[in-house]
C-alpha cells in the first residue's frame, strides 16, 4: 500500500496538484517526510499538510480488523473454496474437512509405506460425480517415479465404490478422468507446469498431485540440506497454482537419513548437544522429509507415514487448525483405511521423527 500512487486517493486537486509538482508521487513519498518538511517543500500551511497526511495514511494503511470479522471471512472463504473429503473420517474430522482447496497438503514417508496408494485414492475422489460424494472434475497425475498404477487405481474404485464402478462403462468413465503425466526429468518437469497451467483452465481439474517431488532432485539432498533449493522456483510456482486454481494439490515427499549435526540444532527434540555426542539417541529412527526446511515452509498441510513394529500410522505433523494427531491405519483393497477415528495427540520430539521399523 506504500506504493499506491496519490492520484488515485482523492486528495484536494489543490494539494494533489503541488505533490506531482513536487515529484512526491506515491504514499510513500508523503509520508517520509513531517510535516514541517512538507510545509517547506509544498509551501503551505500546516492545517492544509496535516489534513493531506491523514487522508494519505488512512487509504495507505490497513485498517484494524477484528478477530469476529476475520472469523466470518474465514468461514466465508471456506464455504467457496471448500475441501476434498479422503473417506477417513477422523483425518476429515481433523482437517475440518478434507484436503483443503488453495494450499499445498504434503504427504512424506519412507518407500512403500502407502503416499501412492492414497494419491490414487484421492483422483478417484475427485472425479466421483457430486451425487457420490466427488468433485465431478478431472484429476491430474504427475507421476515422476512410474509408481501410478491403472490396475490398482480400478481395483481401489470397484472395491470403494462397487455401486458406481459396476454401472457399465463407468470404470472406463472414471479412469478417463484421471490425466497422468510422466516427466523424465526436472527440466520436462518445468515444461509440463505450464501446460498444468492451461489445463487448470480448459478442463475442469479439481485435484493436482505430484507424486514424488523429491525424484526430481534426486541426489540433491545426499550430503545435506543445500543452501539453494534446487526447487525453488517450482515451489513458488506450485503455490500459485494452488491459489489461483482453489483446487487441492498433493506433493509427496521421501525421507533422508538425517545426520548427528542435523539431529542436534532443534531445540524441540529435546536433547543437548553432548547428550548427542557421548550417548546414545533416543529416537526409533533418524529420518526427515527429504526436500528440506524451505520446502517445509511452503507446504501448509503435512501428513508423515510412518511405520513402527510392522505397524503404519499417519500423523498429521502440521496444520493450521488442528493439534499433532496420529491415527494407526491398514493397506486394503479399497485403499488406506484407519484402524480408529480417534486420533492421539502427540507432544515431544516423536511428532518430527519418521521411524521405518519393518513394512510387513
């Protein structure tokens, strides 16, 4: 707002005039200056710069808002944007909804914990018809690693929705709604956001997942975080695809080995620095989502897959609107199902940790 030109804030043609004489074009102009600055340089009187620097400031500065109103705009936006519903009605419960429209919601575990078989689930979702519970739109599928299995994405459906999947036709009607792309490399990647970009617009795409984010890069991040993102520009422009569409987007995310220095920098684990060094660590497993903090910031929603003892939880590890919950949950033949909608609250270092103990 300290850019915005005073020509178009209905100031006194009188005064208005002086400041373009002045080359005092914007509000930030105005105002660096007192008043007596400006009485010297307008050569007016001060009643005349006292009334011009208060109608400058009031059109520049933003006006308080309280927390009711910002309350209403929130449910306002909400019910416009809206959600995409996963079926795991506690993780809905959670999320007050779903997967959020407009933001990045970021699924992050070790390999062949489930991120895939969940995205799946999720372009199903999304190309249900309204009456069943989906979006009635288009998903688009960015399969980097070649995981995306049409077999597996049918037999999610027929066993999720036997209703609507045994209508003749309608499996073919369902998969043809679900546009996969498959970049070999970061450049082809970089390509093929721009044409995302165009189908956003064209064909009624209600979901974008991006499976995996870190395959791109892959590499980057063996020896460490490095100081310049290699994804930065995408994770810029990714963010606003998800403004600019209010659609869903998905990125899945693997884990690293994460070393001694890294392990003993955060405060919130818990533990000094010669803890570290002259015993042992009380964590199960010494992994961490593998694209980085920076990337970490751009996400808004953060769903880690672990497993423990032959055991797979989900937790969500962060989010805006909800506490650090895990909820235990199975792979079926409908997808990812959760042993219990009660989900547990967590608190120490376990909510940042990713353990890795033994996918049966």
């Amino acid at each position: 707002m300290a850019n915005k030109l005073l020509s178009e804030m209905g100031l006194p043609k009188s005064i208005a005039n002086v400041f373009t004489a002045r080359n005092l074009l914007t509000a930030k102009d105005v105002l660096s200056l007192t008043e007596f600055e400006l009485m010297e340089v307008l050569d007016v009187g001060l009643a005349e710069v006292t009334s011009a620097v208060a109608q400058v400031s009031e059109i520049a500065c933003p006006p308080y808002q309280t927390v009711l109103f910002l309350l209403e705009q929130r449910i306002k936006n909400e019910f416009y944007s809206g959600h995409l519903p996963t079926r795991l009605k506690g993780l809905d419960e959670v999320l007050c909804g779903g997967i959020p429209f407009g933001v990045l919601t970021e699924l992050v575990g070790p390999a062949g914990i489930g991120k895939t078989q969940f995205c799946m689930k999720l372009s199903l979702l999304a190309s249900l018809p309204a009456k069943f519970g989906g979006l009635d739109g288009r998903a688009i599928y960015v399969d980097v690693e070649s995981k995306f299995s049409s077999r597996r994405l049918i037999e999610i459906g027929v066993n999720s929705f036997p209703e609507l999947f045994h209508m003749e036709g309608m499996a073919q009607e369902m998969a043809g709604r679900i546009l996969v792309l498959k970049p070999a490399s970061l450049a082809e990647f970089t390509d093929s956001l721009q044409q995302i970009k165009v189908s956003l617009l064209q064909h009624e795409v209600k979901l974008l997942v991006i499976d995996s984010m870190t395959a791109l890069v892959s590499g980057e991040f063996e020896q460490g975080t490095p100081k310049q993102h290699p994804l930065g520009w995408h994770i810029s422009f990714i963010k606003s695809l998800a403004e600019f569409s209010q659609i869903p987007v998905v990125v899945t995310n693997q884990v690293r080995s994460q070393s001694r220095n890294e392990v003993s920098q955060y405060c919130f684990q818990a533990q000094s620095r010669d803890d570290i060094l002259e015993g042992p660590v009380t964590f199960d497993s010494h992994l961490v989502p593998a694209l980085g903090i920076h990337w970490a910031h751009a996400v808004t929603i953060r769903l880690v897959l672990e497993v423990k003892s032959g055991e797979r939880f989900m937790k969500v590890a962060k989010s805006p609107i909800s506490p650090p919950l895990v909820f235990p949950f199975k792979i079926t033949s409908s997808g990812i199902s959760l042993l219990t909608d009660a989900g547990v609250e967590m608190t120490g270092p376990q909510i940042n940790t990713i353990r890795n103990q033994g996918i049966p």
